[in-house]
C-alpha cells in the first residue's frame, strides 16, 4: 500500500480549490501540498456519506479495492469511477480510508 493524500474537512475557501458538482464537493490537488493534503469543503446536499464530510480521511493505493472493504467495520460509500482510478470509502477500526485502486 502506498499512501496518496490525507483528506483534511475545511469551511473556508482553499487556495487552488476546483469544485465537483456531482458530489457538491470543492477539492485541492494533493500534489500541490507538502504534505499531499486534499482539502475538501462540502456544499449542503452532498451525497457523500456524512462521517466522509467531517472526518478525516487517508487515501491508499491498493491492488484490490473489494479486498480491503472486506476487512471494513463500516462501508461507507460504492465504488466510484475517477476515470481509470477507482476510489470507496470504508471506516477501518475507526478511522476513514479512500481506498484507491488503478485499472487500465
């Protein structure tokens, strides 16, 4: 496993910022951070689970992303097509993962 980013919940405009409207989400680009953090601000009406909205996450890269739910105390979003990356959301011993596996 390789660590991508770590989701960090914001309320207030970030620097960089682009805005998906399908998950009413605005997010930064990890890579232009130090420390590959993504900020994400969440409009009202986010289909997002809400633990995904005000918690914390971190990314991984992982070869098997049903593999790694299957280990989950809470799954907490579907798999998501990022267009080649795949990305789900599950809680793991009380913390939030965006497990993160790439496909040709």
């Amino acid at each position: 496993m390789e660590i991508l980013h770590v989701g960090v919940i914001t309320n207030v405009p970030v620097d960089g910022e682009a805005y998906n409207d399908g998950l009413k989400v605005h997010l930064t680009d990890p890579e232009n951070h130090p420390f590959k953090y993504e900020f994400l601000r969440f409009e009202d009406g986010s289909p997002l689970h809400k633990r995904i909205q005000t918690e914390p996450h971190i990314a991984i890269k992982v070869d098997s992303i049903e593999e790694e739910v299957s280990k989950a105390t809470e799954i907490l979003s579907e798999e998501m097509d990022c267009g080649g990356m795949f990305i789900r959301f599950a809680d793991i011993d009380g913390f939030i993962f965006e497990f993160t596996e790439f496909r040709n």
